[in-house]
C-alpha cells in the first residue's frame, strides 16, 4: 500500500544543535516530495519540495533535505536549531500524474530546549 | 498576494448540528482542496476541486459531508448533522494547477477548528 512514514513523533532538539526529521515513503514511482511546517494555530507552510533533478534540497528559514532514492526516504535537516523552530513538521507525497493530492505523514513534533 | 482565507477561525457546536465551513483561495487557482487535520495526525483530502467541478471525494463522508464550488472561486463545506469524531481543523488549500504537475505548490489557510460537544 501507498504511504508515507515518519517514524519520529516527538523530539527534542536543544537549542543550537543540529536537526534531522526522517521520512520514508512507499510508492510505485518516485512522488513528488514535499516538508510542511505548522505552527500551533497555523496553517500548514511549505519549507521545500522536491521534483527531479539535484537530490539535496534548499528550503526556507535554513532547512535543507536530501531525496535519497535507494532508501525512499527524504529526510529534512538544519544545522542549528532556534527556539521558534519548535513546531510540528509534516512530510508529505504526490504521485506523478494529473490530479493527485497531497498525503501526509503523521507528523514529527519538535521540541527546542534551551 | 493575499493567502488563502478561511472563517470561522473556531466553531464549537453540539452534535447533531450543523455547521458550515468557507474558504477563498487564492485569485486564480484553479485547484481547491479541503482537508481534515484530527489531532495528533495529519491533513487527510476529503475533497479536491477543479474550477467548479468534483476531482476526486473519495474519502468525503457523504452520508453527512457535503461541499460546493459554485462559481469556480470559493467554497463552502458543511456537516449535518455533526458527530463527536468531527471534531478537527479543517484546512482549506489551493493551487494554480492540480498537485499531480511538476512545479506546482498547494498554499494552506490557517483553518477552522471544530470542537463538537
């Protein structure tokens, strides 16, 4: 079956350290991939995406992720870690073909201790 | 560039109850979605949107959800009656073309959160 994975629920990350947030997929074909924060009471943002081409991924606010295709995973990274970075992340796909949607993973919530 | 907008921002009703949801996606996309987000999971589609017409409600429970695009611009998503299992954020997207194309992005409202007592 379809899905995507975040094997992460919560994590704590102190202040100024460095992040990685897992994703693993299952798909038949490589999805379009995508990282989604939301902070509590917000909406969903988009931090990057990823379509073809260079498997490293430069986001906003400092977030990167790499597309690694042998382990269907696209994991979200960032080298330091600020206090306002503490929300919930959400990995979600999109099959390659006309009208598909998004699909979420459960998401990962990160926590930022000082 | 105006987001998308969604009101109410907060909705508290009793079951059996309805209740109505409205979103106004960004001028010009073509793609509305409307997801529901229970806690501690993430957005599920109940239904995607192509100009006025119906893409895919496949997971929109039909027998108490309904939705509507008239005029291919906003929308609104109503349940009647309510359960207690309702209870959720409701999120509105939209994109200039379906999600499935390369390139393309799906911007999010800041949601209507429903608490059903």
């Amino acid at each position: 079956a379809q899905s995507v994975t975040q094997p992460d629920i919560h994590i704590t990350v102190s202040e100024g350290a460095s992040l990685e947030l897992r994703c693993n997929y299952s798909y038949g074909a490589t999805p379009y991939l995508f990282w989604y924060v939301q902070s509590p009471g917000q909406g969903l943002q988009l931090l990057l995406k990823y379509f073809s081409g260079d498997t490293l991924v430069q986001g906003i606010k400092g977030f990167e992720a790499e597309f690694k295709r042998s382990q269907s995973s696209f994991n979200l990274r960032k080298p330091s870690v600020h206090w306002s970075d503490a929300a919930e992340y959400f990995c979600a796909v999109v099959p390659r073909r006309g009208y598909s949607t998004l699909t979420f993973g459960k998401g990962t919530m990160l926590l930022v201790s000082p | 560039e105006a987001g998308v907008a969604q009101s109410p921002r907060y909705k508290i009703i009793e079951k059996r109850q309805s209740v109505a949801f409205w979103c106004n996606p960004i001028s010009g996309h073509a793609t509305l979605y409307w997801y529901q987000q229970i806690l501690g999971q993430g957005p599920k589609l109940l239904i995607q949107f192509q100009n006025n017409g119906v893409v895919d409600d496949s997971q929109l429970p039909k027998d108490r959800f309904s939705a509507e695009r008239l005029k291919g611009v906003d929308s609104t998503l109503k349940i009647q009656p309510a359960k207690l299992e309702d209870s959720a954020v409701y999120l509105c997207a939209s994109s200039s073309i379906p999600m499935g194309q390369m390139n393309t992005e799906a911007f999010f409202g800041q949601g209507t959160r429903l608490t059903v007592v």
